[in-house]
C-alpha cells in the first residue's frame, strides 16, 4: 500500500469549487478548504487528485468505510426494485431489517425514521406519552432530565435544551420540558429527579463536546435509579454505537440495557440517512395511527441498506476491530507527552485530543493534518477528533498516527512550548 502523502495541489479547481459553493449555500458550516470527490474505503481524494487519510467518517456515519462492496450492492440491487413506497403500504425489506435491529439490541419493538434528529424528536415524544398515559404524570408536565454540554442534534426542540450558546441564540422561544444535570455525576441527576420526570436522555459518551467518558460506574448507577424511580432511560447511540467505541453499543461496557435506544450515522452503512427509535413493547404502543410518522422513514431501500451494514457490522467483527486498533489509537497519541497536549480520551476508534488553544487552537492542528493527507476535524477551540473508518488498515491508522506527530512536534517548534501561537488570543 502506497502511504505517502498527496502531492501538493495548485488548489486552482479547488478555490473555484468552494468560491461557487459559498455563493449559494448557508454559511452554516465552517469545512476544511478541501473539495472531495470520491472515496474508497478509508481514503478520500479531492477534485485536483490528492488522497487523503478519513480520520473522521463522517462523524460515524462511515464506519463501514467508503462505498463498501456489500452495502453498495445491497443498494444496487434494492434500487432496481423498489425504492421508495412510504408506510401507507407495507414493503417485503422493513420487517427483516427491523428483525435484525431488535436482534442486535435486545429490544421488542423498533420504529425507523430517517435523521438522527428525527429519532431523538421520536423518543421524546414517546418517552412524554409514556409519562402522560402510563405513568400518571398529568398532561404538559412531564420532564425529561438530560445532561450539560449534550449534543442529540439541532431541530428546535433539541436545541431547547443545548447547552452551547451558539446552537440557541436567536432561536426561541423555546420548548420546556427539560431539567439539566452534570454528566458522569450521579448525584447531579438524582437531584434532578421529581415527580415529573419521565426519563434520563443521555449520550452513553458525549461526542459533540469533545468524546467526554463518565466515570467508571455513572452508566450501572443510572440504571438502577431509573429502575428505583420508574423512570425511562433513554441512551442516544448515533454516534457511539454500532462498534465506534469497541463494542457493539457503548453502553455494553457498564454491563447494563438501556430501556430505550437512538440509533443512526453507521447505521446507513456510509450511503443513505437511516435511524431508528428501539424500545420494548409496553412503551412503542403509546404510538398509534397518525400520531406519529415519516414519509420516508423505513423506505425499502433504507431497510435494505440498514440490513446490509448490520449484516457486515457483525460479519467483520467491526466491533472487535475497533477495540483492537483504538487501542493502537490511544497508546500512540498519549505517547507523544506534548505540552500542546491536555488530555487523550475515548474508547475504541474514537479519541479526543484536547490541546491547549492558547498554544495552538485545534483548527489549526485540523488544517496542518490536511495538508500532510489526513482528515480530521475539531469541535470547538481545544479538541482533535479521530474517528476513522472500523475497516481501516492498521498501516493505515499508524501512518495517520505519524502525520499527527509530525504536526504536534511542527507546532512545538514553530510557536513554542510555553508560548500562546499568533492570532490564537
């Protein structure tokens, strides 16, 4: 495998395809100046011909990697036969790969939607109905307790309850509902707690806010005051499930189930938008004919996709994959002992490097890795995020490894180990 990185590019053809870009599109993204035009496996290659290394998978969407064989041709085959009917009728692919998904989870019943947003806006609609209908909590007044510094997506009603500024500002009025507690802290939640609540929405590992893990424990001890309380908890796994943290689901490593689960990204094998909502009986049957619903959500070609990414999730062992390189991952970055560097947390194939900004903000690492032929991104001002591909070649993963010391020791010399890196005030 040839693992040198890209020829510099002349950034012509590039400068002219972002140029036409912002001219039409919202200014709701700051990207990388790379324009990407196809992909294999764990590489990508931009318009003017350099590789690049996915270090990122679309923040787990391609956990499979780029257009694996498999899923393309389930998509294939499945658009030559039927692609879109909506759930007015029922399709020969929706009840196999919701068969599957149950399977997989241990839960009862699952309902498909599209976007990871629409599954979370679908468990709090269940989880509230529930509360409402089965719990007794008068109408209007049920409470979900989620956790500061969460991230489940940016519908209005998500945002509701965001803690970031920038995901709320301008955007009210807002939906109540939500009572905030402190991740990973016990007691926090617990105090939470009242007679209103109906359930504990929560990421098993925060993503958006820099790949942040509980304390060993926080995961068994909210499931046992959810089951004191009579209280639903509800994990959001669109980012950390299917294999991204070396198990199959995130919440495996506690030993617990949650009673309600989020699924999405991976779950559309790296092609299409596919989630799901899953849950036991006794909760999916608060939904009925016409409370609830997507055109298309459940699509026979999203069901033949999402079948055919569980099917290779499992056939690959992906999961133990991740398990196995992010092992790799996280011992070679924590080696570096840079002074840029405050932290290295995570769990298989997803690491956060928290850097000091003052020394050099995590863009600027982001943007000194692309030009040696990897992709990777930040999330705010002080953290690097790895999150490759499952299938990613371990000479792969360690070449992209090495980019990232050469950057971190560029950095070093170039700004200095004690001193703040220009313009990063």
């Amino acid at each position: 495998m040839d693992l040198n990185m890209p020829s510099a590019h002349t950034e012509t053809r590039t400068t002219r395809l972002i140029g036409r870009e912002d001219a039409v599109a919202a200014a709701n993204y700051a990207p990388l100046p790379v324009v990407l035009e196809h992909g294999a496996g764990e590489w990508l290659w931009d318009v003017d011909g350099n590789r690049y290394l996915d270090m990122m998978s679309a923040y787990s969407a391609v956990s499979h990697g780029h257009r694996h064989p498999k899923v393309v041709r389930a998509l294939k085959e499945q658009v030559d036969r039927l692609a879109i009917t909506s759930r007015a009728f029922h399709s020969d692919r929706l009840g196999a790969f919701l068969e599957k998904l149950c399977s997989l989870t241990g839960q009862e019943r699952a309902l498909p939607m599209n976007t990871g947003a629409e599954a979370v806006e679908t468990a709090i609609k269940a989880a509230r109905r529930w509360g409402h209908r089965v719990r007794g909590i008068p109408d209007n007044t049920a409470e979900i307790i989620v956790a500061r510094n969460n991230f489940h997506g940016r519908t209005t009603t998500i945002a509701s309850f965001s803690s970031d500024p920038e995901s709320k500002d301008g955007f009210g009025p807002f939906t109540p509902g939500f009572i905030e507690a402190e991740f990973g802290d016990i007691d926090s939640v617990r105090a939470a707690v009242t007679e209103r609540t109906c359930a504990v929405l929560m990421e098993p590992i925060q993503g958006e806010a820099g790949i942040i893990v509980p304390p060993d424990g926080f995961l068994r001890d909210l499931r046992a005051l959810c089951d004191e309380r009579n209280i639903l908890l509800i994990l959001d796994e669109i980012q950390s499930g299917l294999g991204r943290t070396g198990r199959m689901f995130a919440y495996e490593h506690e030993g617990i189930r949650p009673d309600a689960l989020i699924l999405g990204k991976a779950l559309g094998g790296g092609l299409l938008p596919v989630s799901a909502f899953l849950t036991r009986s006794d909760v999916m049957k608060v939904f009925t004919p016409g409370s609830h619903g997507s055109t298309y959500g459940g699509n026979p070609l999203a069901a033949a996709v999402g079948l055919a990414a569980l099917n290779v999730l499992e056939a690959e062992g992906l999961a133990e994959r991740s398990a196995r390189l992010g092992d790799i991952l996280k011992r070679e970055i924590r080696a570096l002992n840079s002074p840029l560097i405050r932290e290295v947390r995570g769990r298989g194939l997803w690491l956060g490097v928290e850097v000091d900004p003052d020394r050099c903000p995590a863009r600027i690492l982001c943007e000194r890795l692309m030009a040696r032929g990897v992709l990777a991104k930040e999330t705010h001002e002080s953290v690097v995020r790895f999150a490759p591909p499952l299938m990613i070649a371990e000479d792969a993963l360690i070449w992209g490894i090495e980019q990232f010391r050469a950057v971190v020791r560029e950095v070093e010399t170039e700004f200095g180990a004690a001193q703040p890196a220009p313009g990063s005030a």
